[in-house]
C-alpha cells in the first residue's frame, strides 16, 4: 500500500489529503471483475437550477426527457440525494473537493458575482477529485459552467482539468455567451473566445469529441451544464444579451408572458436530455458503456418564481421552498448513477450529499482519499443489503443567514434571528408541520450537533 501527502495545514484553505493506492485496484476488481481491472472512465452531468419534479421519472408530465428516463429505469435513481448548497457556487466547491464547502470562507456560501468577486476564486491549494485522478492516468476534461473563479489563474486548468470548454460566471446568455456584466464569457483553455451556437450544443460536441479522444484510455468527463439556469432560452428563443451592455436588472430572457416561464423551462429541459442522449450513445457506440460509470445531478432545486417578476418556472414535487432556501425544495435534487452491468435498476432512498461525489469516484478508481467531510456511495451502487440501510450520518447546510440540519427522517432549519422549525421527512416530505414544541429533545440534538459543526468548519477562518 503507498501513499502520498498532498497540501499542508498551515492556512486556513489549505487541507492535508491523504491519498493511498490500495490493493491494486482491488475496489475496481471487485466492481468489475477480476478478469477486468481497468480503470472505470467517469461522466459527471450536473444540470443547473433543475428542480427536483423537472424530469418525467421524477413526476414532470410536462416535459419529454425519454433519455435520462432510460437511465432512471436501467440504473439506479436516488430519491433523497442532496446538493450540498441551494446555490450554484456551494455545491460545486463541495464536488470537486469533497469537503463542505463552508471550510474554504463565507465567499463560497453563496453564488461568487462577476461585479464584486471577480478576484476570488477557488484557492488553489483545494484538491480536486481531477487533481487526485490525473496520476492514475486519467484524462480530464470539463466542458461547461466553472463558477468557481472568473480570473485565468482560478480556471478549471489550474485545478487538475487539462481540458476546459465553457464559461466562468453563473449565467451566461444561451446563444451569445455574454454575461449579465454584459462580457463575452466562453473560453476555450485559458483564452476567451467566441463560438456560435447554442450552448447546450456546444457543451455536448465538446464532450462527444473528448469521449472520442480518450476511448482507449480512462477519463473523467464532467459536464456542468448552464441548463435550465436563467436566461430562460429554450434552443429556438431569441438572443438576449449582446455585448457592452448591463444585463444586471434584465437577466432572465425575453419571456412573452412572465406568468408563465414554464414553455422555455420546458424547452431548456428536453434540450438538456438531448444532449445526455448523445454523450450516452456516443459511449455505446465506441463499446464504453460498460466501464463507464455515468452520474447526472442538478447543483441545487429549481425556482417555481423569481421574485414579483417571473411565475411558473421549475418543479420540486410536493418539496417546499426553492432554490436559495433551505427547505428541500432547495437542496433535494434528482440523482441517477447508471454503469450496465455493474449497477442494476434499483431505487435508493438512503440520504446522500454532493460532497460524497469525490470519494465515491476515488474508490471507483482504487483509491482512497481521508481527511474528507463526503462519504463513498460505491456500495450503493451494487449491493441492495447496504441500500436498505437507514443514513446513519448527520447532514448540515449553511447560508450567511440560515442554516438546516437532517438527522435520520429529522429535518432542522433554523436562522440566528428566528426560531427553529423541525419537520419529520417521513410523515410530512413537504415541510408543513413544525413538530419543534412536540419534540424538544431531537430539537436540542440538533441544535447541539449545528453548534459542533459549525465550529469545526469555520474553526480557521
């Protein structure tokens, strides 16, 4: 067994990583054979604002998303699988780097803006799950929304992707690529460019084409899409943003009726499965598909509004609240792993986070990573004895405002100027009864439990 030291502890954004190669790959052997020990190739499709109802196999009977239903029914569709923020930035710290994300500063709590945060990015001694692959020999590559750093030196390429396609900031116009600064925002490496065509469509070449380079040789694909994230563009809407312009107070689109934003969800959605159709058969059609283990998330739930402006935009089921919130409406997310022959259909109820992405993937691979607050569901994935166990971890979600705690069925949420609410998932998934009065010593737990765990990530700030 080696091992390898990887950062110190001596800032606060800087965290020692463990890394130790086990038993020769043994956790893949034992995932995929013993007559196979090659190392298992990665696709993660992160969707944008999507709503935790917005797929067909998650209840959307609006939307046609045959793809990513077929993926649903062949693999394995989590129903209590969680993004670690209700925002875009959190949730991405936590999957590339397998901590929660409130360890790297109160800047990565919330979405970082191209006005005031242009000079903050992800700190380069964060290890991220590509930094940790690439000595394995795995090819990188990441084609879509960053978010995670607007400045050349905070780029994907300087954090372990040797291939980066895409935009920086939180939104960008779907067919122009300019962002609501109003600045050309799409980058090819570390040069900013220009590339006509919808976005989606671009992310989804760029991903087909990496596939294709790499078929002999194990890869990490992540692909962030901007989807369903506003402007609301389906494909055959109009460009909204051109360059030079302040698009600050006018961010979402040019929307006919904003009562109803649903029509360019809606078509944003179906582009979106497109586009998981085509990276999926362009890895059935070069003979990956079964060393190939393929994960779609969203990085936090949907806006059903925007403010007093825009009406019926996202779904999350009969969840409460929306993205920003801490309800599950905010956080609870539409989760499906699908690897043929190697993770069967099957639904799993057991709760999960974002952060637990990383390690999950380094264990696929054969390696194991300490020192990170994620937990590996690889076992999930293939055996059904583990996928009946209750959660046994306690899971924490923290704004500058609010903060939520989930303890089993518990759900705690909670603000410094407001007293807690407690819901039990169980009986009532949409948050409507606050059962804090009737039990006060799960109350108290939790409280108890935040207050350890907030010290503990913010101990070095």
């Amino acid at each position: 067994m080696g091992s390898a030291k990887i950062g110190t502890m001596n800032s606060p954004r800087k965290y020692a990583v463990i890394v130790s190669l086990f038993a020769t790959l043994f956790l893949t052997s034992r995932l995929v054979g013993e007559d196979d020990r090659k190392h298992p190739n990665f696709i993660l499709i992160v969707a944008d604002d999507l709503g935790y109802g917005d797929l067909a196999c998650y209840g959307n009977t609006i939307a046609k998303t045959p793809h990513l239903d077929r993926l649903a029914r062949e693999g394995l569709r989590f129903t209590d699988f969680h993004s670690n923020g209700a925002m875009c930035t959190p949730t991405r710290v936590a999957l590339l780097t397998g901590l929660y994300q409130q360890r790297f500063g109160p800047e990565f709590e919330g979405p970082l803006s191209g006005k005031t945060q242009r000079d903050i990015g992800l700190p380069l001694e964060a290890v991220t799950v590509a930094e940790l692959l690439q000595p394995l020999g795995y090819q990188t590559g990441l084609f879509g929304k960053w978010h995670l750093g607007y400045r050349p030196k905070f780029l994907p390429t300087r954090q372990g992707f040797s291939t980066f396609v895409g935009l920086t900031s939180g939104d960008g116009d779907h067919h122009s690529q300019i962002d609501r600064s109003g600045q050309l925002d799409w980058w090819h490496q570390e040069t900013m460019t220009s590339e006509p065509g919808y976005t989606g469509d671009l992310i989804t070449h760029h991903a087909v084409e990496f596939i294709r380079q790499n078929r002999d040789q194990p890869f990490l694909l992540y692909v962030p899409h901007l989807a369903i994230h506003f402007p609301w563009q389906g494909p055959k809407d109009p460009v909204h943003r051109v360059q030079g312009t302040d698009y600050e107070q006018d961010k979402w689109g040019k929307i006919p009726d904003r009562n109803n934003v649903q029509p360019h969800v809606t078509a944003m959605i179906e582009a979106l499965d497109a586009s998981v159709g085509q990276i999926i058969k362009t890895v059935k059609s070069l003979d990956l598909a079964e060393n190939t283990f393929v994960l779609f998330i969203s990085d936090n739930g949907g806006y059903r509004s925007y403010g007093t402006t825009h009406h019926r935009i996202s779904r999350n089921g009969i969840l409460r609240g929306q993205k920003g919130e801490l309800y599950e409406g905010g956080h609870r997310v539409p989760a499906i792993g699908w690897w043929p022959g190697t993770v069967p259909s099957a639904v799993c109820h057991q709760t999960w986070m974002t952060m637990d992405i990383m390690p999950t993937l380094l264990e696929l691979a054969g390696t194991l990573a300490t020192d990170l607050d994620g937990v590996s569901f690889s076992r999930v994935l293939t055996d059904e004895a583990f996928r009946e166990r209750p959660s046994e971890r306690t899971f924490f979600w923290r704004t500058q405002r609010r903060f939520a705690v989930r303890q089993g069925p518990w759900k705690l949420v909670a603000s410094h100027h407001e007293p807690p609410q407690l819901f039990h998932l169980g009986e009532d998934p949409g948050e409507t009864t606050d059962r804090s009065e009737a039990a006060i010593t799960q109350l108290e737990t939790m409280l108890k439990a935040y207050s350890a765990w907030e010290t503990d990530v913010l101990k070095n700030r």
